[in-house]
C-alpha cells in the first residue's frame, strides 16, 4: 500500500473535521378529534409494528388537590380493582395478553396507560376503561395503600439523596406549593378513603382528559375507541387552579448526616417556564453549563479538579412553573471548593460569551440528541404526551427550539444568561457529612420521628 506522504499526514493532524448541527425533524402531525363524550383523542399513527399504546391523562395532578397526596393516592388505588374484578384478578387479565396498567409519576397529571398488539385491543381497551370508569376503591386496598406508603417514606428519610431532593423542591416552592411540599406522616393520618374517592370522581372524567394514542391506527381503532373510551362519563371541566407564590431570595439550608462519606449539593431556583420565550435559549444555556459530559461544571469540577464524579444542571418544568437546578455528590473536604466552582463558571457565563467552538458542540449534541428522540411514531408520541401535561403547543415549540439551536449567537446566549442565571435568587440544600457552613440555616433531621 502506498504511504501518504508526509505533507499530507501533518494537514490532516491539524485540520480538524467540521462540526456539524443535525436537522432535527419537524415533529409529525397528529389526527385530534373527539369522542362521543367529548374526550379529546391525539393520535399519532404510522407505526409499522402492530402495537397501540393508549394513556388517559387527567387534569388531576398535584395542581389540582384539595388535600395534601389525594392526587397520588387517587392514581395509585385506581389499579385496585374495580366493581367486577379484583386487583389480582386485572393484574391476571392484562399478563394473558403480555402487558399491564401502569400509572405513570407525574406531577401534573393523572395518567393511566396500557400497551398492547393491535389483535388484543378489542379485548384490552375495554377493561382499561372500566378501570377508569368503575373504580372499586376497596377499604382492603386503602389500608395496603397506606401500609406500602408509610414503608417507603421510612425508608425515604433514611436516603440522603431522596432528603435532598425533597428538601430542594421545598425550599424552591415553598411547603405548601404543590409542586414543592413532603408528605409525612401526618398527611398520611390526614387520608381518607371518601376524600380520595371524592377527587377520583370530580377529575377522572372525559370534560377533564385527554386520550393520547400512538402506533398503528385505523377507522376500525377510532370506532373501539369510541366504544370504549367514548362511554366515560362527561362529568365537569375542573377550573384551574390558584397556587400560592414561590419563596423570594437567597438561601441555604444545611441537614448533617455526619456518618455519610459525601455531602450532597443542590441548588437552583423556580420561574423557569417552558412557554417563556428564552425557553429555547436556555435550553442552550443550560447545556453549556451543566447539560453534558462535555459541559463547563464537568470538565471544570470533575475532569480538571477531581473534586466529583459527576456534576449536572437541568430544566425540570411543570405546568405552572419550573426550575434550573444544579446537582454534585462531592467529598466532605471538597463541599467549599465546588460551591466556590459553581459560581465561577456561572458569573463566566454572565461575563463573556461563549466562545464559538464551544457552542457549535452544544449544537451538535442537542441536534443529534433531539434527532435520535423522535425516531419513529413513538418518539414524536412523546413529545406530544409532554405537550398534554405542561399544556404547550407542540409543533410550534420544536421549530423554536430547532431554530434557537442552530442560530443563537454567543452574544444573544449571554444576554439569556444575564437575565436567568442569578444567583443572588437561588436556593441551595446541602445534605451530607461535611463541617456545619456558617452562612446555613440547620434542618432538622427528618428520620427523628422513624419510631412510628
């Protein structure tokens, strides 16, 4: 084989490949229309596998509570059983036919689903409906409900992760927002099995859902659908809900475990909304910062100073409200220099704007990763399935952000950054075994009342 020479060998060493933005795909349209019922249906066809996955999503989120975990408990007892059937007896019927109700966590709203061949629809739907429509909500599976719950929040206190999330929720939104309180034990004593009820019937209803299908659809799935699902009572639209305000200003909460070997930093702040039109350019900014392994906070705390094995920042957005929150496991004995760290690199980012280079990698990972998640029917299902929850509109805002991607500036992601990222605002928990921090205000240690 003939060598290159070696002109051509030095060129090629110092010419780097150009970086390059993937397109990422318009998002694909959906068929809406409505059931007998009113029940708005958002199809998205085209699947070339014989699969449906069908999810009835709620206005019965936390938003929506009257009392404290009525939502999630309403969610969970759903799946009990029903006036016909045991919960054993549903949990038989949908493993004959290779699949299960689930009741998927989120906050916003109450969600039920089921994923099934299309040859078993007919026989699945129905039974997924009568779920939602006749509910048994036994005494038997209260009191189960509530012995499980009392058991994982025990061992919930005990994990200091779990602290730290729940204590960053709280001090982001306050303790009586929803999307910031804890349960504890006595909200659990607080339950009742006619209160849960009484808010599964005012939100479970088809004036107050939407059904979301994906996969192969037909003339013959949109009439099974109406014989099903279209027979859902109507009942009354709720009204949206008033939440009460975020706390304002700075603060800093310490829980000692001195027994732990790391101490957990969180920090961040709410008013991030995913309808605000800087959306898109902070996704962008939160990326450079946090959002990869290739991010400011990784290469500086983890790969040149070592102090973590990893260090992230992310949007985490509701309905309502949102939040950009920074995460780090770090030693004891680093706790103040990766504080110290964090604000570096967040005033650099208020300062002096990203460097182009750097930024063409962000657009080329946030490309390539949006891309890889709209591959197929079912990943462009999940985009509209986020649109149903945090009630957006979903074609319009991909465009967006596509467009923020490929032509934001280094100057117009400054000024984004100038304006959101304020550290002066946020709040910060650390939860672990480092020294007690003079400017932190103690937590009491939640696993004191464990003896119940």
């Amino acid at each position: 084989m003939r060598k290159p020479s070696p002109k051509l060998m030095n060129t090629s060493l110092r010419t780097a490949p150009p970086v390059r933005t993937p397109v990422i795909p318009a998002l694909g349209p959906a068929h809406r229309f409505r059931l007998s019922n009113g029940l708005p249906v958002v199809a998205i066809g085209g699947a070339e596998a014989p699969i449906l996955r069908v999810e009835f999503l709620c206005q019965g989120g936390r938003p929506y509570e009257n009392q404290r975990l009525v939502a999630g408990a309403a969610t969970d007892l759903v799946v009990e059983g029903t006036r016909k059937r045991t919960a054993s007896q549903l949990e038989h019927f949908f493993e004959q036919y290779g699949t299960s109700l689930e009741t998927p966590n989120v906050t916003d709203t109450g969600n039920l689903s089921v994923s099934t061949l299309n040859k078993h629809a007919e026989t699945v739907l129905p039974v997924m409906a009568e779920v939602i429509a006749e509910p048994a909500f036994a005494q038997t599976a209260f009191r189960r409900f509530m012995r499980q719950r009392r058991q994982q929040l025990r061992e919930n206190l005990t994990d200091n992760d779990t602290l730290a999330y729940r204590l960053i929720t709280e001090a982001t939104y306050g303790s009586d927002h929803p999307y910031g309180y804890n349960g504890f034990f006595p909200d659990y004593d607080r339950l009742r099995l006619d209160d849960i009820k009484a808010f599964y019937h005012g939100h479970f209803h088809a004036a107050n859902g939407t059904l979301l299908v994906i996969g192969q659809i037909d003339a013959s799935t949109e009439r099974l659908l109406d014989a099903t699902f279209g027979q859902l009572p109507p009942g009354p639209a709720v009204a949206p809900p008033v939440l009460p305000p975020t706390p304002s200003g700075a603060a800093c909460l310490q829980l000692l475990r001195p027994r732990a070997q790391q101490t957990m930093i969180r920090r961040g702040r709410a008013g991030i909304h995913i309808k605000d039109p800087d959306y898109p350019a902070l996704v962008v900014l939160d990326t450079v910062l946090g959002g990869y392994f290739g991010s400011r906070l990784m290469r500086n705390i983890r790969e040149e100073k070592g102090f973590t094995y990893g260090i992230d920042s992310e949007l985490d957005t509701y309905r309502f409200d949102g939040s950009m929150e920074i995460s780090a496991d770090v030693a004891n004995d680093n706790l103040q220099e990766v504080r110290q760290e964090i604000l570096v690199e967040i005033d650099k980012l208020r300062q002096t704007p990203v460097p182009a280079a750097e930024l063409d990698m962000v657009r080329a990972y946030l490309g390539g990763s949006i891309a890889m998640e709209l591959d197929g029917p079912f990943g462009h299902g999940w985009r509209y399935r986020s649109a149903i929850i945090k009630d957006y509109e979903p074609v319009s805002f991909l465009r967006r952000l596509h467009e923020t991607i490929r032509d934001i500036s280094p100057q117009e992601l400054l000024t984004v950054a100038q304006k959101h990222l304020r550290p002066e605002e946020d709040k910060e928990v650390i939860v672990g075994g480092a020294d007690r921090l003079p400017e932190a205000t103690p937590v009491t240690d939640p696993t004191l009342p464990l003896n119940r």
